[in-house]
C-alpha cells in the first residue's frame, strides 16, 4: 500500500457504485479493485478512457454480480477469467486474478487465485501493476510500480526475457509504453532483452503487431521508441525496407496522423506501398488512403497555384491532396502553407449537369451522353469551376450543335 489517489470522478459513477457494491455484496469488501491503465494515468495526471476491474471472484461469481447490479455479463475471454459487464451502455473488464500455469508466446494457460501478489507477478511492466481501491487507496505490490510510472521507467515485471518468452507481444508493448510514458533513459536490460528476442515478433498475428505499432505511432513523440525498435532489428522484421527515419522524425514534429507517420517508415512508391502493407492486416481504408498518399499523379508542388491545386482537390478529394501535402513538407522542401489552408478549407463543387440534362438536349442514350459529359466537365474544370448551371448548359447546347468552340 503506497498512499491514495483520492476519490476521483470516474469512481463515483452511478455504474460504478453500483458494480463495486455488488461485487462486494458476492465477495466481501476489497474483493475488487481498478487496475493498470486507470489508476497509472490518473497517478501520472492523464486522462482515463476504459476502466478495467481485477477481482478475486471467479467468472460465475462476477457474472452473478453483475446481473444483480442490473447489468449485463459477456463471457468476452472466459478462459482467462474476463468477463465484459455492461450497465447503462458503459462496459467494464472485469478479470479474475490469475496466475500463468504454462505459456507458448502466444498464448497461456492460466489459474485463478486470489492473491494479488500472483496476479501482479504475470503482468508485463511495473508500472501496469498497480491497483486502487473504490476509496482510492493505492496497492504496489511489486513496491516499485509508482516510483517507475513516475519516473517514466519501463521496467518489465522480473526477468525481461521470460516475460518476452511467456508473451512475444510485450517486445512490441515496451516500446509502446516507451512511447507513451517512458523518459529518455531506457532500462539496458528491457532493451537487451527485445534484442534478443526479436524475431519473436515474426511468430505473432499481423493483426496484433499492427495494432501495437498504430498505438505506439498514436503517441506524441514516438521518435526515440522507434528509433530503439530499428536499432533492435524490430522494425525490419514488421516492415518492408523503404522506410525514411528522417522524413518519419519531420512527420512527427508537424502531424499527430499515425497514418502518415507510417507512411513514412514505408517506401513511398504506391506498388511499393501496396507490397510492403499486404501482411499487416490493415483496413481496406487504410491501405488505399497510404497508397493514394504516395501516389505521384496527379503531382502537387509548392509552386502550385490555387487553381491547379484546385483542379488536384477535384480530381482525388481533400483528404489525399492534404496527405500528399503533408508528405511534402515534411521532405523539408518549399512552403506548404497555403496550400494546405486550400486543401482544407476549399470544397469541391458539383458539376451542374448531369446524364439527364444531356439526354434533354436531343441526344440519344449510349456512349454519347457520356463522351459530352467529360467534354463539358473538362471546360468547367479549365474555366477554375466558375460557369454556373446556365453556362454549361449553353456549352453543350453548342457542343450538340456542333459549334466551333
């Protein structure tokens, strides 16, 4: 026991009070208390977005407790004693303490118990093993969790290795949590550690290495953290070669994006691009917008002026013209500045004609009405989008005519 964080906020929900009530009416006072990320951020002053529950009641007996507080119990990874409670729309994790009885670095077996000191053994870092009561009361029962979240050391829990070698995830969880909440001096041991361990990180899932990796580009400067993760030889082995850590460091000084933030550390080719993303298991909208991003045509540069940038906007959205604007400036070449602005603030109008003002006009279905159509379009693009619906219409009244134009 290490003092208190106080009462705060996120304890005194009606949800909250009733769940802690009814899990102590099933287990007795103290039978549960918040864990990792709630109590670590708000030691550290951070914001708390999830609230996770360890306890040492079984999965049936938090079922039952959560039913009785007029919740809903999801049986979300019932082999490892979690059970989702849901009241009035919030869910909680709630995870029976537990220790591992066998591991295979992807997975492990585990056993329920009810001592805290076991369960905080199995977890990754010092600073995730902390524990508050629903009175704010702060457990540390490794004794050192508090001091290391406070002093931003990450400090796995025991012997780095054999905590890697239990769960290969946490190679990519260190440097995560380096970013995040770690200083500039790195514990040597951790560091030997995924080291070593590196090609570990090649027998996991893509999903979750990925996701790891999109969380830990998330951070505010995740600079340093992945600079280590090159040197380790981690980075190689989740990513294609390409990459660009200069351009990456620029990117992170000017963009919060971890999209474009990973664009950089891949090549910027877009068939490249498609190669080096097909295994990480990215979605469908992330692969395409890190292809377009990297996509030389239509081309954008400094010099543009405001109508050829409004012509690029046109043709391939906001969105992409300002990730390949982004992209550009952090190359540390010209001023971007206006460009940008536009890339944001201009909205593409619509063409004020459609397949059925062309077909009005006398003109037949079929590939005709089509052909006009770009014809016209062409010209409104060239005139800066500025003829209005009675303009156009009267271009192609004359292109069906057959004027000379």
């Amino acid at each position: 026991m290490t003092g208190s964080l106080g009462l705060q906020p996120w304890m005194l929900t009606p949800e909250v009070t009733r769940l802690f009530d009814a899990l102590d009416a099933e287990g007795g006072a103290d039978c549960a208390r918040f864990v990792g990320g709630c109590v670590r951020n708000t030691l550290l002053g951070q914001g708390v977005d999830d609230l996770d529950i360890a306890t040492r009641l079984t999965p049936d007996r938090v079922s039952r407790a959560v039913e009785a507080a007029g919740g809903r119990a999801i049986p979300t990874g019932i082999e490892h004693g979690t059970v989702t409670a849901v009241l009035n729309s919030r869910p909680f994790e709630i995870t029976t303490l537990r220790r591992d009885v066998s591991t295979d670095g992807r997975r492990a077996v585990v056993a329920f118990t009810e001592d805290w000191d076991l369960d905080a053994r199995r977890r990754d870092f010092t600073l995730n093993t902390l524990y508050a009561g629903r009175d704010g009361t702060l457990h540390d029962p490794t004794g050192r969790g508090r001091a290391d979240a406070l002093a931003g050391r990450i400090i796995f829990v025991g012997d780095p290795a054999e905590r890697i070698r239990e769960d290969a995830l946490r190679i990519m969880r260190f440097f995560r949590f380096q970013a995040w909440y770690g200083r500039e001096e790195v514990d040597p041991p951790a560091l030997e550690a995924c080291r070593d361990l590196a090609e570990l990180v090649t027998t996991l899932p893509a999903e979750r290495t990925t996701k790891e990796l999109l969380k830990l580009l998330c951070a505010r400067d995740p600079r340093l953290a992945v600079g280590l993760m090159a040197d380790c030889g981690v980075l190689a082995r989740l990513l294609a070669p390409g990459g660009d850590l200069v351009l990456f460091g620029r990117m992170v000084e000017l963009e919060p994006d971890p999209v474009l933030r990973l664009a950089c550390l891949l090549p910027r080719i877009p068939d490249a691009m498609a190669a080096a993303i097909e295994d990480l298991r990215l979605s469908n909208e992330m692969r395409g917008r890190l292809i377009t991003a990297v996509d030389p045509d239509p081309a954008v540069a400094a010099t543009m002026a405001p109508d050829e940038a409004r012509r690029v906007i046109y043709r391939i959205g906001n969105g992409p013209f300002c990730d390949r604007v982004k992209l550009a400036q952090a190359s540390g070449q010209g001023d971007w500045t206006d460009l940008l602005a536009l890339g944001h603030d201009w909205t593409a109008p619509v063409l004020p004609l459609t397949g059925a003002d062309v077909m009005g006009s006398g003109v037949p279905r079929g590939p005709e009405v089509g052909r006009l159509l770009r014809e016209v379009e062409t010209w409104w693009i060239a005139e800066d989008f500025r003829p209005v619906r009675t303009e156009v219409l009267t271009r192609l009244e004359a292109l069906v005519r057959g004027d000379e134009l």
